[in-house]
C-alpha cells in the first residue's frame, strides 16, 4: 500500500483517516489555519476520507463486471456491424458499389451516405450541452472525406468475422482533392479549402471557413502591449512550444449495441460519458422524440474523453434500422489508432514581463490548435490551453491570451482527460521556469511569489468573456502545501550529483491547475428513495467511467443519511431509470453529481427526522442521523432507519415513501490544484535521460475517498508521463497514418514508470460537496513541464518539444556547446 | 469443428471455425471475463493460462487448445470467496476501469505460482506485457506484491477476503500489507 508518510501509525486519527494536515500544520501556519478553520472536523465524518471499497471490484477482478460487449448474449439475433472507411484524406465520394457484399451470405445491410436511413444532417459529435460550442460539420456517412478514416460505408452481417469480409468487398470510387496537412499553412489563401461554408451550421465564434479556420478567439485583462513597451528588455522573455497528438488509448474501445424494444423505443447500450447528451443528439439526428430514445451505460472500460463524444453510435443505428435486428458495433484498436478520437496537437508563444522585484507584470499566450478534420471540442479545448493554466497567476495585471483553431486532413482532435490544460501547462510552466532561470530567480521561489492565493480574485480563467459572471474567488488554495511537501519528499534541496562525469542530475517542478466541472454549464440530478428496511435506492445521473464515481456517490448520501454505504443501492447513468446529467467530463461528476446527491440526501434525511420525531416523540430539530438510525442526543433515544422505513411505508395512520431530490448547477468551478515534481539524470554524450522519481502533491480539497484519489493521480500521471517522454502519431505526406497499435505507439508498461509518490493536500472547498473539488484531470496536466525544468536543471538546456527524446536533449545540448 | 479442453477444471466441447481464436470462442460461451482489447497480442487484456501459461487468447487459434487445459478469471474465486490475489487487487484499490484486470490477475496468478515471492522488479517484468491505462500501474504492482505475502502466510489477509477499510478495525495501509515498496 501506498503509505507516503512512511510510518502510518503516527498520523492516524481514530477513525483511520491519516491526518496529514495536523502534522504539518506547524510548517505552515497560515496555509493550514485558514483551511482548518472551514474544515469539518475529522470525527465528524463517518463515510468520508475513508477507502470505502469500490462498489464494483469485487465483480471486476472475478471477471463478472459486464461492459457493452459483454451484454451480446441479451440479444440471441444480434448482428454485427463493421465501418468502411476513407482510404484518402482529402476528396468526395463518386460511387460506392455494394453489390458484391450484399450478395454475401450472412449479410443482413450495406448502408451508404444516399440511404434513407442515414441522416442527411450537420450535427456535431461532441457530447456537450445544447446548443453544442461545437460546430455542426459532420454527417453520419460522409461523402465528402476529410482524413483517412472518415466514414463512408458500413455492414451488418451475422458476425463480425462475415462483416469484415464483406466489407472488404465494397468498393469505394473517389474524386481525390490536394490535402492540407500542415497546420502551419492551414489559412494560407491558396490552401486547399476542407469545408465549403454551406456545409457546416452552427459556426462557432471566429470561424472562417475561406481559410479553414474553425475558430479565432481572444480576450485581454489590462494592456499587454503596454507593459511590454515599459519593462526592461532583458526582463522580457519569449518561448515557443509543440505539442503532439496522443491518444487516448481507451482500454474498451468504442462499442455500441443499438436496438428497439418491444415498445418501439430505440435503445442503447453504448460505452459512453455522455448518455443524456447522447439521447438527445440521437433523437435531433434521427428526428425521433427525446422519450422515445433511451441511452444505458453499463460498466465501461474507461472513456479520458474519447468517450464524451457520440462517435459510433448513429452509425449503429442507421444499421440497426436497415438490418432490422440489433446491431452490435465494436471499434477495433487499429481504428482507435486512426479513425476516432486524439489529444489536438498544438504550438505556443508565451511572452512575460517581469519587475525588478520578481513580480510578472503581463503574460502574453497564444496557441494553434490543430482541429484535423472536424471540430468537435476544436474551439473549447483550445480555449483552455489559456483558462486553467493562467489561473495559476490570478496577480498579474495584464494577461492576453488568443488562439487559431485550424482545420487540417488529419484525425480529429476532441476532449481528452486535461482538455487543453496539458498543452497549456507545458508552456506556460516551462516558461516561467524559463523566465525564473535566466532572471537568476530560484524557480520555485518565483511561482510562489507569484502564483495564487487564497482569496485571490481571479479574472484569468473568464478572459474570453464578457462581463465579470465567471470572475472566480479563490476559497480554498493549498498549493504552497503541495509545493513544500512535494520539495521535501523529491529532495529538492539535496540533489546530489552522480560520480560518473557525464551523469548529471536535476528536479524539475511545475504548478498545475484545473476546474471542477463547467462553470455555468453544467447539470446533475439525483433521486433518493427509501425502502423499507432501511437502504436506500439512490437514482443518479452522474456518469462512473470507472473512477469510482458510483461509490463516492454512495459516500456523500450514506454520510448525510446517517446509514452504512452498503445501505445505498446505486443506479445510474440511464436515461430511462435516472435523473438527467451531463455527464462524465470537464472534472465534474464529484463537484457536480455529487454535490446534487448531497442536496438529495438532505431532502430524504428531512423526512427521516420527521417519522423519528413521531415516533420518538421530540421536535424534529433535536434529532440526528447517523450509525444506521434516528436518534435524540438529548435523551440517548433512538430508532433505527429500519424501524422508520417499516413505518413510514405500513404505518396506521399516515405513510408516506421518503423520497429526496437534487438538482445542481453554479457558475462556480473551484480549480483543484497540484505539484508535478519530477528528478531526472541526463547522459551529456548521449541526451538519453531517466526519470528517477515522479512526485505529485495535490490539493483537491476533501478527498472523498483517498484511495481512488490516489488512483486518478497515478492514472494521470502514467498518461502525463507518456504524452512527455513516448506519446504521438506519425504520418506520411499523403496524410495516411504509421501509428495503427500499442506495438508502434509508446504508451508506457509496468516496467517504463519511474517511482511515483503521491500526496494528498487537504483543503477545504467551501462551495464543494464535504469540501470536495475535483481531481481526474489535474495530474495529466504536470509531467512534460517538470520534465523540461528537471533537464533544464540539470544539463542547462531547454526542450520545448514532445516527445522529449534523446535526440531531442542531444540536439539541445549541441546547440549550447557550439 | 469441434475443440476438447479442459477449462477451469472441467472437461468441456465447444463448436468452432477454424478460423476462430480461443478468445471467440470462450466469449462466445458466456466467458466474458477476458477482454477484447487489440486482436494482436499486444495489450494483454485477453490473458488466460494455457497449460499454466500465461497467453494472449486473442492471437492464440482455439485448433491450438484442443486437448489443453485452460484456466480463465472465471475459474478463480467469486464475490465471496475470492482468490488471494483477486482480494489483494480490491483491498489495494489496484482497479479502476477494470477492462485489463481479469488479464493483469492471470497473468499474476501464472508469475506467483512460478515465483512466489517475486521482488518489485520481477513482479514490474512479469507484467510489462499487461497495459493498463488508469491505475499508473503502481497499486497494481502493490497488490501482487501484496498478494505473494497473503498466499504466503506472510500476512494478515482481510476477513472476508477483500473487506474495505470500513469494515475493519485497521485501515488497509496500516496491515502488513503495506511494506512492499
């Protein structure tokens, strides 16, 4: 077991939680009292900051948990689906012959962009709110392709070996168009155009589709250019940065069952973040009611984002209505590769002025995002490549952030886990650790000059809006905990060097912030009813993608109804059997979902002190819930939860079902926040480097449950850790991609981690469920910063490029000794 | 054609194309429990033993099998009774999507047999064929570690084996299962 403070013993309280923050509290006075002064008191809790159990593992590891694959035997008619897909990157469509698939044995459909069954409609596959901040620029089956892996064609067959054979037989004829693959010369007037203006509605802010823009954005808070022009030149400094696709490298690829019922209600079960939006975005493209659609999650074998997008399922469904069967489609990894869903590769410029104090004065970013064929999450993403990393330094008076979203002949880019944050925090913080370096500032003590406080007021995170509804204060901020723990464990003070001449060793460190959810753009609801013995059916909308959401969940209501988690059947993530929710992304389902199962559970515990007040005859107020019952502090009188639920649903003269609802949404999205350290040792001949050991400090408010908190930072890590030292797709100069599965793309093994030590910061959020923020997205954000720092440490030269290879720092360290 | 083996302890007859690998067929037998992950032997989520083994049943013909005895996730223990080593993953918190876990748990359960107390770097090597992507793989590593003490006798296993911390007296980083780093 993880065990960061070495002996356990010490820090234990009673209840079994490690109290980390007493402990330190005598390091940093300030930090810790005005957290503990929010802080509920430890004793308090009965179900919180505790490892409860993940409330699917025990069906997990004896191989019971059923993902949509799993859910075929439901269906004893159940075709299988394969898509055809584009062999081009840039051109239209002439003909597709299907004749010799549909004459195959076994094949129940061909279905091509000209069928009845496939909407002729622009739509947007990402799974966001209505209307999306995403452009329509897709159809179902297209016929204008835009990257090798566009769909143009699919089969459903009685299995999927018959669909993939036939789906070799159909022949696809194209009328081919120069690509444009550089996202560089993207909007140079003689480009090849990749969208006709007609084709796509919905067209977001900045879009210029002349020059294959999707969008242009920009905002300021002060005079950049003015501060600029009145510092001193040598204490301006500018970089630039690059960053690679990544994928997401979901363990369950895409996998989609879609069928309709004897009800003749069209229903899925579909591996999926984003249920209600999926419904909803069936129901527009396939012009149904909403009622008349119903989207199941079952357990999915993860999403990071590639599964907050409706990517496979109307192509199930328009071959489910021309097979007149069910339908199961299955992505294989060698499409996961090429054909779904990536990380959007991006370059920076970030530029800072900086007092002779130590004080930034303007920080100046720009980003180019490259979209790839379509523009789902095009514009956002890059929206927050500036929004969650210059938070980081609320105090700086004059911040300017702009960003291109280009369109290029390459696989499009979408969320992934970070969201634009990872490609944001490489630059700007190897940046200030630049800035801090060559104004001979120690580059930790810059950041915490500089960076945010509690109380801070921060107008960053909304400067690309208008007005001050989204300006955020800062209540809750243990980053200088994080950054002196993170110091201490890492060994920041005491590197030592390694006798071999050509060894040297560095520690690189990098802030890192996120959100908790969208700020004003977010829904979670929840229904609690109680049965009669007691437990409790919570009804929630909230998505687990296999974080443990459903369990923390469980925590929140088992702690305001006073009842054991055990007592809490979860159902969720059903658009026919649960509350609506927006789904599993931008950080939000614990901030979010979890904060509406609180308001619910309030709602039931209510009553409960209701039918405890008749039957223990005392005022309502005088009453509590806790250990499974009822009870009077007062007069040591109780009754259990059990005896309430026989009463309240058989009682003589009054029954009543005690019910609780919640529904929450805010303009607020407090940022976790964290330290990425990382020690490094770098051959100077060679440029091969080895990471030592990768520390992570985090503030995510009350960890809910420490272990899974743990889980989601070891997790991001492993992804933050690939994305900087191994990650990226490689293509050729028709746009056809080399990178087609795990054997050619890097995503590290057990035996590619360096040491990992994880620390939990306790703050105390005030706006967050028992204090809690969030924590999935911040620890993607900290490894390819701190890693550029550690090798700037070390060997005094900058790598502003990912991967970080050794040619890379060889090439680096070329240039400085030439 | 028809496949004779021995799975999980019982002799068993599955229909089959030659074409088919072991994966198809175990899944489409109702053994779900090993995953879909690549088709190419690359990512480990397929994992069962084959003749104590640990293989890939997704690149492995099922002609290949015929007359071998094939242990899967199913042939472990249940919800309430689990194997040592599947307790050691719940109690660790060594799972999060779980797509890879019934993989990484035979593949574990091949290494221990073989190497009962396998050091952090055999247990790393052992497994470097087995990707996941949520857990960072180090309560993974923890878990089998972990597990080697348990079937051991080297430390105290979980009543029930695979409590959470709620039900017992002593948290899990304050069992002995704790020192394996």
């Amino acid at each position: 077991m993880s065990d960061p403070e070495g002996s356990a013993s010490e820090n234990e309280r009673p209840d079994g939680h490690r109290a980390e923050e007493a402990v330190e509290t005598d390091a940093f006075p300030g930090e810790s009292e005005e957290g503990e002064s929010d802080r509920t008191p430890g004793e308090e809790r009965e179900h919180l900051t505790e490892d409860v159990e993940k409330d699917d593992a025990r069906k997990i590891v004896t191989g019971e948990a059923r993902y949509t694959a799993d859910y075929r035997d439901r269906f004893p008619d159940l075709a299988a689906g394969k898509v055809i897909r584009s062999d081009i990157a840039h051109g239209y469509v002439e003909a597709v012959d299907a004749s010799e698939a549909e004459a195959m044995d076994g094949v129940y459909a061909v279905v091509t962009p000209w069928d009845d069954v496939v909407p002729d409609k622009a739509y947007s596959s990402s799974g966001q709110s209505y209307p999306e901040p995403s452009p329509w620029d897709m159809r179902v089956l297209r016929e204008h392709v835009r990257f090798v892996g566009d769909p143009v064609a699919a089969v459903a067959a009685r299995d999927a070996e018959t669909a993939d054979r036939a789906a070799r037989k159909v022949t696809v004829e194209y009328e081919e168009l120069e690509p444009v693959l550089d996202p560089e010369r993207a909007t140079d007037p003689d480009a090849p155009r990749i969208f006709d203006p007609d084709e796509v509605e919905n067209k977001q802010s900045g879009a210029d589709y002349e020059r294959n823009l999707e969008s242009r954005f920009e905002g300021e808070i002060g005079d950049v250019e003015r501060a600029f022009e009145r510092a001193d030149d040598d204490r301006v400094v500018e970089t630039e940065w690059e960053t690679p696709y990544q994928s997401h490298c979901v363990p369950e690829p895409h996998t989609t069952i879609a069928y309709t019922d004897e009800d003749d209600r069209h229903s899925f079960i579909t591996a999926t973040q984003v249920p209600f939006h999926t419904r909803r975005q069936i129901a527009h493209l396939f012009d149904v009611p909403v009622r008349d659609v119903r989207v199941t999650k079952p357990r999915i074998g993860a999403g990071f984002g590639a599964k907050q997008e409706m990517a496979i399922e109307p192509i199930a469904f328009a071959l489910h209505l021309a097979a007149e069967r069910p339908v199961k489609l299955e992505m294989s990894r060698r499409e996961e590769f090429y054909a779904l869903r990536f990380r959007h590769p991006m370059r920076m410029r970030m530029k800072t002025a900086v007092s002779d104090d130590g004080r930034i004065e303007a920080m100046d970013l720009y980003t180019l995002s490259n979209a790839g064929a379509y523009g789902t999450h095009g514009m956002t993403v890059a929206n927050n490549v500036g929004t969650k990393p210059l938070p980081l330094y609320p105090r700086v008076p004059n911040v300017r952030f702009e960003g291109d979203v280009v369109h290029t002949n390459l696989p499009m880019g979408a969320a992934m886990r970070g969201y634009g944050a990872p490609q944001g925090h490489f630059a700007v913080e190897s940046h200030m650790d630049e800035v801090a370096r060559r104004l001979d500032l120690d580059p930790v003590e810059f950041r915490e000059r500089n960076a945010v406080r509690e109380g801070d007021v921060d107008r960053s995170v909304a400067i690309l809006k208008d007005g001050d509804r989204f300006t955020r204060e800062i209540r809750s901020c243990g980053l200088r905990e994080c950054i002196e723990r993170g110091k201490e464990a890492i060994g920041y003070d005491e590197t030592e060097q390694p006798d071999e001449d050509r060894l040297y060793r560095g520690v690189g460190m990098a802030l890192l912030a996120q959100g908790s959810g969208v700020a004003g753009r977010e829904l979670g609801a929840v229904r609690i009813r109680m049965n009669e013995d007691g437990s409790f059916h919570l009804q929630v909308g909230g998505v687990d993608t296999g974080t443990g959401a459903d369990t923390m969940f469980g925590q929140i209501a088992a702690e305001v109804l006073g009842c054991h988690p055990d007592d809490i059947v979860v159902i969720a993530s059903d658009t026919d059997l649960t509350p609506f929710d927006y789904g599993a992304y931008a950080s939000s389902t614990t901030y979010i979902s979890g904060e509406a199962v609180k308001e619910a559970a309030e709602e039931a515990r209510e009553r409960l002190l209701h039918w405890g007040a008749k039957m223990l005859d005392e005022p309502a107020d005088r009453l509590a819930t806790g250990g499974g019952e009822v009870y009077s502090e007062a007069t040591g009188e109780s009754v259990t939860l059990e005896d309430v639920g026989y009463e309240a649903t058989y009682g003589h003269d009054e029954r009543e079902q005690v019910l609780g609802d919640g529904s929450h949404s805010t303009d607020e999205s407090p940022p976790p926040y964290g330290a990425q350290f990382v020690d490094v040792t770098v051959d100077e001949e060679t440029g091969e480097y080895e990471i030592n050991e990768m520390v992570f400090a985090a503030d995510c408010g009350v960890a809910i449950n420490p272990a899974l908190v743990e889980g989601q930072i070891e997790g991001g890590e492993h992804m933050s850790l690939e994305y900087a030292t191994s990650g990226g797709l490689e293509f050729d100069d028709e746009g056809n991609p080399e990178v087609l599965g795990f054997r050619q793309y890097g995503m590290p093994r057990t035996t590619d981690h360096p040491p990992m030590e994880t620390i939990i910061v306790e703050t105390h959020e005030p706006t967050g469920p028992f204090g809690a923020k969030s924590i999935a997205e911040l620890p993607t954000n900290g490894v390819p910063p701190a890693l550029s720092n550690a090798i700037r440490d070390a060997v005094g030269v900058r790598v502003t490029e990912l991967p970080i290879t050794a040619d890379d720092v060889r090439a680096a360290l070329d240039e400085r000794d030439r | 054609m028809q496949i004779e083996l021995e799975l999980n302890g019982r002799q068993r007859t599955f229909d089959a194309a030659k074409s088919d690998v072991l994966l198809d067929v175990l899944r489409r037998n109702g053994y779900t429990g090993p995953k879909r992950g690549c088709d190419t032997g690359a990512c480990g989520f397929c994992t069962v033993r084959i003749d104590g083994d640990p293989r890939m049943s997704c690149v492995t013909p099922v002609a290949k099998v015929d007359g071998a005895s094939v242990e899967t996730i199913e042939g472990l223990g249940d919800q309430n009774d689990l194997h040592p080593i599947q307790a050691a993953f719940v109690d660790n918190s060594a799972l999060q999507c779980g797509f890879c876990i019934p993989g990484m748990i035979m593949r574990s359960k091949a290494l221990l047999e073989e190497n009962p107390d396998p050091t952090e770097t055999e247990v790393r090597e052992a497994l470097s064929d087995n990707l996941c992507r949520c857990t960072g793989y180090k309560k993974i590593v923890e878990a089998v570690l972990d597990a080697a003490d348990r079937m051991n006798g080297d430390a105290p296993m979980a009543a029930d084996g695979g409590a959470g911390a709620v039900d017992c007296e002593a948290p899990p980083w304050s069992q002995g299962g704790g020192d394996t780093e």
